[in-house]
C-alpha cells in the first residue's frame, strides 16, 4: 500500500492569527504552533531563506487536521487567489456542521463572504461556500437527515 493516510490539507495566509481565529470560530481546536526555518525547509520548499509561522489545527472528531502557515521570509508579491470557484488550483475545504446560518454569521465577524448561495441539495443537505483566510473556499455542509 502506498497511502496510510492524509495527515493534512495546508495553504498560506498573509495573518497566521486571523486564519487560527477563523478556524476556531468554526470549531476546529488549537493543536499547537511553530515557526520552521533551516536547510532543510529550503530544500523542501525549494525556496532560499525560508523563515514561516505554522498553526496546525484539528477537528473536534480528531481525524482531519490542517495546517495554515505564514512566511516570514522569503515574501510573495503574488496575491492571494480570489478567483471564482471553478478556477483550477483553487483552494477549497469542505466541513460537515450543525447550524450553517449560525455558522455562517460567526464566520461573517472573522471575514468569512458568503461566496455564492445558500443551496439546498434535495434532502440531504444544506450547502454554501465561504471565502475564508487567504482566499480560500470553504465548504460548509449541514446535513438534514
């Protein structure tokens, strides 16, 4: 077998604070923060320099983890990817939830847009996409059964 597992899912944000703030609002819990630099984060990133600020943070299960990061060095003129959601390389996560409206509106306080609708998929779910820290999708399910 070639896969054990998924470890975690990352992405870089522009502030390591507002997006652990975004994600614990949401629900997910704390799991430690670090700051990465050295030969061997250059070799692995493929970047000279490489000072970054990483938060790792899981689901209240504890079986899904992801891992958000800000660089200190080196820096990115690049902005951050507020394309549509049918972009490809879009980053996008995806949460099943209690209460997508009381969600939606904590999420609101930390920056969260409601990127499309509110959708209901048959009688299955509740649907809507945010566009959280860094311009990245995130999912938000409600089941109704």
């Amino acid at each position: 077998m070639a896969i054990h597992r998924l470890d975690h899912t990352g992405f870089v944000v522009e502030d390591l604070a507002a997006a652990v703030a975004f994600f614990v609002e949401l629900g997910m819990e704390l799991e430690g923060e670090t700051t990465v630099a050295g030969d061997w984060a250059d070799r692995l990133i493929g970047l000279d320099g490489v000072k970054t600020d990483i938060a790792f943070l899981r689901t209240p299960d504890g079986h899904s983890r992801i891992e958000v990061s800000a660089f200190r060095s080196p820096t990115s003129a690049a902005p951050a990817p507020w394309a549509p959601v049918n972009v490809p390389g879009i980053p996008r996560i995806t949460f099943v939830i209690d209460d997508l409206d009381d969600v939606l509106t904590r999420l609101r306080g930390h920056g969260g847009e409601l990127v499309g609708e509110v959708a209901r998929y048959q009688d299955y779910c509740r649907y809507a996409y945010v566009r959280g820290p860094a311009g990245v999708i995130v999912g938000l399910v409600e089941e109704l059964s």
